[in-house]
C-alpha cells in the first residue's frame, strides 16, 4: 500500500507517473500582485485594478474623483455601490469619516491629490492591510498617468486644430496618445462678438 493510500490523500500525478508539486501560497500570492502591477502598469481605466485588488483582500472598494465623481468600485454588487457611496460622501465632506470597519484613504502623493478610495470590511480570513498600502500607490500612479495623458491629449487636440503641424509628426503623436486621426475631416472654427457666436466650417482638410 502507497504513502497515498495509507494518508487517505492523492495527488495529481504527471505524464510519468510522478506527483505534481502543488504551487506553495506565497508563490500564488506573488502572482496575483504581480497580476495587479501589470493591471496598473499597462491600463488607464482603474476598473480592472480595483476589481482584482477587492478580490485580493476580500473587500468592497469604491473610488471617486476629489469631486465625488465615480471612477471605480468593486464588486458589482449592492456591497461594490456602498463602497462608492462612502467614498463619495467623504469626498464631499457629505460625511464626516467612515462607517465602523471602513477605512478611506486619499490616493495620490501629497502634492497631487487623484481621488478617494473606501475600503470596506473584510470577510473573514481577508488579507490584511499590509498589501492595501501598495494597492493604494499603484492606483495613485495609475490615475496621475491618466491625467498626465489627458493633459497632453487635450494640448494635442488644441495645437491640432490652432497651429500649422506637419502630418507625419501629427500622426505619431496622435499614435503615442492613442488617438488615430481621419484620413478626412471637417474642420470647424468657432468664433465669438459679444453674445453672438459664429460657426465657420472650412472645405474638406486631409491629414
């Protein structure tokens, strides 16, 4: 009679016969966090990383901009709302501090504030609030990438259509940015006298 047999334990077994080694916690843990890093690192929208860090410390997460605005929550449920409403209202000065269990934190670097997040209770056995703290700086340099992005985005955009630009350089910019420009388009120029406004539209511009 097997070790196995005798341990009333089997294990999955290989090709050749051999036990399969089980990937140790800790192993599986790293993965996970390095699945959040990538999540960070390689997506503007926060709602992936949000979604994966409440699965990984087993609590609802909600998170608004400084305004209040939502940008995020997890999980989709009526626990995932309550986070954002929480981290709403204190981000409103709505509410003075959390509900018992809560905590709310502000994400982003002293001199660059990107948003509230609430953190609910934990289920029993939810990870601890040592892997909360570099959950909080990923989500910190995630949303002041995306505003950076927006910045430049939104000074492109305004140069496009201000400033003579060349096409090859407009193109690879555009493709840094993300945007794909129109082989054809319709510019329009708006200008104003007093309350009457004016909307010039030019012919055909291809770039």
């Amino acid at each position: 009679m097997t070790d196995a047999a005798v341990s009333g334990q089997t294990h999955p077994t290989w090709a050749t016969g051999e036990p399969r080694a089980e990937v140790p916690r800790p192993a599986r843990s790293v993965d996970r966090l390095a699945a959040i890093v990538r999540l960070a690192v390689e997506e503007d929208d926060s709602s992936g990383l949000v979604q994966a860090a409440a699965e990984e410390l087993g609590r609802p997460l909600g998170l608004v901009g400084l305004a209040g605005e939502p940008l995020a929550h997890a999980p989709d449920g009526s626990s995932g709302q309550r986070a954002l409403a929480v981290a709403r209202a204190v981000a409103r000065r709505a509410a003075i501090g959390p509900p018992p269990g809560w905590r709310v934190v502000t994400i982003g670097p002293a001199d660059w504030r990107g948003g509230v997040l609430a953190v609910g209770a934990g289920r029993p056995g939810a990870a601890g609030g040592a892997l909360l703290d570099p959950i909080v700086a990923l989500l910190g340099e995630q949303l002041l990438r995306r505003g950076l992005r927006r910045d430049e985005t939104e000074a492109f955009i305004r140069r496009l259509v201000s400033e003579p630009v060349r096409v090859q350089s407009a193109r690879a910019e555009a493709a840094a940015l993300g945007l794909a420009l129109p082989d054809v388009y319709w510019p329009a120029v708006v200008g104003w006298d007093n309350s009457l406004v004016f909307i010039y539209q030019t012919p055909l511009t291809h770039i």
